[in-house]
C-alpha cells in the first residue's frame, strides 16, 4: 500500500516574515565537495534537538523562501533536497493549521507485476515483481522476476533491454551473483540456462510516494537448485530503491541499495570473476560501437575501462531521435566491497562486431568475497538518468555529494 506523505508550502506573506525570528533552526556545511544536489535527512534526534515532534504542522525555509520537504515515519526521518551555495541556513515554522496533502511528484503504483515510478505522470522506471517469460520457443527456465526495466530518461527514451537473444538471461538492471561455491558445489545464479540457480521477487516490505522521493523496499531469494534434494534459499535479499526528484527537467537520481545475508550454515563464497553481483545493466540495442561511449573517474573509455576500477562511470549514447545523447551516471559508494570498483563493460568488438553495450560495477572480479552465515552485506549504489550530456565535472561533483554527506549543526 503506498504511504501518504505531507509536504507543507506556506506560501502566505506573513509566515515569510517572521521565519528569521524562529529559533527553530540548523545550518548545512557542505565545504567544496560538491556543486551538486544531495539529499539530507534530519533525524528524530535532530528534530528534537530543534524543539519539534513528528506530528508538527511545519514550513521549512532557506533563504526566505519556503522548500518541500518530506516525512519517511517508518525511518523517522525528514528528508531535503540540499544544493551547495553560499547561504546553508535553514529555518522551521510551525503553524496553526493542519497538514494539508500536496500533489505528489514522484509517485509509485501497481499494475500487473509492474512497479511504475512515475513524476508528474511522466514514467521513469519500472520494478518487475510478476514473472516475465521468455519469448515462444525459448527454454521456461529463463522466466524471471525481480529487475529493474524499462529504464526511461526524463523525455521518454528506453535505454535499457531485456531478453536479448544473445543473451536471454539478461534484464534490466539486476545483480545475481555468478560462480559461488555452497557446500563444495558450485552454483550460478546468473546464467539461468544452465539450471542451477536464480533470484526471484517474494514480497514488499514497504513502498513511498512525494514531493522528494518515491521509494520501495522488496525482498528477493537468491534459489540454489543444486546442493540439496530440493531447492533451497542461499541469500534473503532486500532491494532498497530511492528515485529522487532533481527538480529539473533533464534528470533524475535514483538509489540501489541491496542488503544480503545467508541463511546456511557454512555461508556461501562468492568466486573472483568478470561477472556477478554489484549492479549490472544491459542497454538498449539502438547502442552499438559507433553509437555509445564510456568515460571513468579514472579517465578509461569504451576501449580500455574493462577490467579497471573506478568511483563512477558515464556510459551514454545517441538519443532515440537520433539528434541527441543520453545516459547513465553509475557511482559507487566507497563503503562496498573493492571500492573503487572493478568493471565489466562489454569489448566494442564484441556481439559479432556490433559492440552492444553492457556495464557492471562487479566487486568479486579479481577477489573472491566470503559471505558468512546470518551476517548482513551491503552494496549502495546511485544513478543519474540523463537527456543531453554530464561532464566529467559533474560526474565528479554527484559522486563526491553520494560520498560524503554535509554536517547539520543544530541552532539553538
């Protein structure tokens, strides 16, 4: 069921006017880490450190003028959209006047297996919780569920595919792991036509629409077909993601976080190789060689990033109309295994010359990962979706907002 959110505008002279007289107040110190926006959470904590209560009817100001904020009760926390500049003080104002809903931006909602991100109508992305089939012909083991597709920029293109026939195990974004090893056995949760394993959607836990963000939490099983007389759960998986609202017409942001821990007594060892795990996309077949590029933090492009690592990638190509670029900003936290991150992105000669477009941040692609038994492991990662170009300036200036989050001092 999708949670109703209040953001509060007060937009009435009077309350401008007296917003420098409150004291409820607390100021943002960014430094020169970034020129991009992040966003901020005040906790149940910080609030109360200012003198209010969740159940408050509250204005937030900076510079005067009133901003949209919005309320996740589940994590007591009330998030912002934080830009760096000169002036970081910001002011609360309770008023009189009860709560009132506001027009949601980024909204969630349900139809037919389908998880549709929408803002202001406009589809972003979409979660696939009911199985899809393969086409009429195709082996059934390569049904899935459980992965992030279509993929849209802000104007409508598709970048992302599934089911290609080169590879009918590929969807969206998704992230099983490959070679793992499960009592001495080996088992591939990725390459679904071998028939030792999959990840599959179980349930939600908890979905959000607002002025901000629209999120869902879903958990997915990780199914090992092989190691015992019937098939067993090696990993519980919740998929944590975030799409937050930029304010501008040419991106958004999205998160994905995925949080695991396994349920067997001897854990599972992830194998040191070029795939699995992490976060992988397979793009749109409009891409090929002469068509898309990369570029690294580390400065590696379309011919050399392969096997690299790196904070942040742009992968990006020709727009749908074929008078423009769009693409992906992919950045790694510096919390997750191997960071910065080993890469998997597909050589330009490869697909029988075609050099269709494939990336991966895959943190087991030069060490293995031990995943102990009920031990929680996480992976965080953040996606810019853009129409028109992101400079490596950007890039850098995104991943420094995701990487190292301002300091919210209270005044008293």
């Amino acid at each position: 069921m999708i949670k109703k959110h209040f953001i509060l505008f007060g937009l009435v002279l009077a309350l401008v006017s007296c917003a420098e007289k409150e004291a409820y107040r607390f100021k943002v110190y960014s430094g020169d880490i970034s020129t991009q926006p992040v966003p901020m959470a005040l906790n149940a904590e910080e609030l109360s450190g200012l003198g209010l209560n969740w159940g408050d009817s509250l204005v937030l100001f900076k510079d005067k003028k009133p901003i949209p904020f919005q309320i996740d009760s589940d994590q007591k926390k009330l998030w912002f959209l934080y830009t760096p500049d000169s002036s970081a003080l910001f002011n609360f104002q309770k008023i009189k006047e009860s709560a009132t809903e506001s027009k949601n931006e980024i909204t969630i909602a349900k139809n037919d297996g389908d998880l549709n991100v929408s803002s202001d109508g406009k589809p972003l992305l979409t979660y696939r919780y009911g199985m899809t089939y393969p086409p009429e012909g195709i082996d059934s083991i390569f049904k899935k569920s459980g992965y992030i597709h279509p993929v849209r920029t802000p104007s409508g293109d598709i970048l992302s595919r599934i089911q290609p026939p080169d590879h009918y195990h590929h969807y969206g974004i998704w992230g099983p792991w490959t070679h793992t090893q499960i009592e001495g056995q080996q088992v591939d949760f990725w390459n679904l036509g071998d028939k030792k394993g999959t990840v599959l959607f179980k349930e939600f836990k908890q979905m959000a629409s607002g002025s901000i963000f629209g999120s869902f939490n879903a958990s997915q099983e990780h199914i090992d077909f092989l190691t015992k007389e019937k098939p067993q759960v090696a990993l519980n998986e919740n998929l944590e993601v975030k799409v937050w609202n930029l304010d501008r017409p040419d991106r958004y942001m999205f998160d994905y976080t995925t949080t695991f821990r396994s349920p067997l007594e001897s854990g599972i060892l992830f194998e040191a190789y070029r795939y699995g795990g992490g976060i992988g996309m397979r793009f749109t077949e409009r891409w090929h060689k002469d068509n898309c590029s990369v570029l690294t933090s580390e400065g590696n492009d379309r011919l050399t990033a392969d096997g690299t690592n790196a904070r942040w990638c742009i992968v990006s190509g020709e727009s749908a109309d074929g008078k423009g670029t769009s693409g992906i900003l992919f950045m790694s936290y510096p919390e997750n295994q191997s960071h910065p991150e080993p890469m998997r992105i597909w050589p330009i000669d490869g697909n029988g010359g075609r050099g269709d477009m494939f990336f991966e941040f895959c943190p087991i692609r030069h060490k293995e990962w031990k995943i102990e038994p009920n031990r929680n492991y996480q992976l965080r990662y953040r996606m810019v979706v853009f129409d028109g170009a992101l400079s490596a300036e950007e890039a850098e200036a995104y991943w420094q907002a995701f990487a190292t989050e301002p300091e919210i001092e209270i005044l008293k």
